[in-house]
C-alpha cells in the first residue's frame, strides 16, 4: 500500500485514466476517438470496481483524494499544476 493510504495498482490506474481522459480532449472527434473511448469506459469499470471500494468505510471524498494523488503521481508530485488561489490556500494553512 502507497503512502498516502491508497493501493499503487489503484493510483496507477487513475493516473492512466487521467492520461487517456485528457488525450481525449485534445483530439477532435475527426481524429478518430473511438479507441480512446473505449479505454476510458475499460478504465472507468476497474477503477470503480476495486477491491480497495468494497472495505467498510470509504467515501466519496476518498475518490477525490485518489484523483488529487493521481495527478500529483503524474505532475512529479509539484504543485505545478494548481491555480494562485489554490497555491495561496495551501501556503496559508
């Protein structure tokens, strides 16, 4: 178990559902999506069925954790990609 409380298995595949969800929004529906799509949907599947969701206990607010520890996984763990405001809340607490 990582960390930050989550399974690697499962912060990996939210990272990678993250990768394809933005490769999806760069490319136009012409380009040929369909691939893309169909991953998402695969990923979306696993992520919602694993195992780490069925102990007693787990929220809502963990899947938004999970996302957040995905993205800083991808970021390099920075904080890069936050707004000012964000920065500004973080710094002051």
């Amino acid at each position: 178990m990582a960390r930050n409380g989550f399974p690697d298995d499962l912060v990996q595949m939210q990272s990678d559902w993250l990768r394809t969800y933005e490769e999806l929004a760069r490319r136009s529906p012409a380009a040929g999506t369909t691939a893309l799509r169909r991953r998402l949907i695969l990923l979306s599947c696993r992520l919602a069925g694993h195992r780490f969701w069925t102990e007693a206990g787990r929220s809502p607010a963990a899947r938004v954790k999970l996302r957040h520890h995905a993205r800083a996984r991808q970021n390099g763990g920075g904080m890069s990609e936050i707004t000012e405001m964000q920065r500004r809340i973080l710094i002051r607490d």
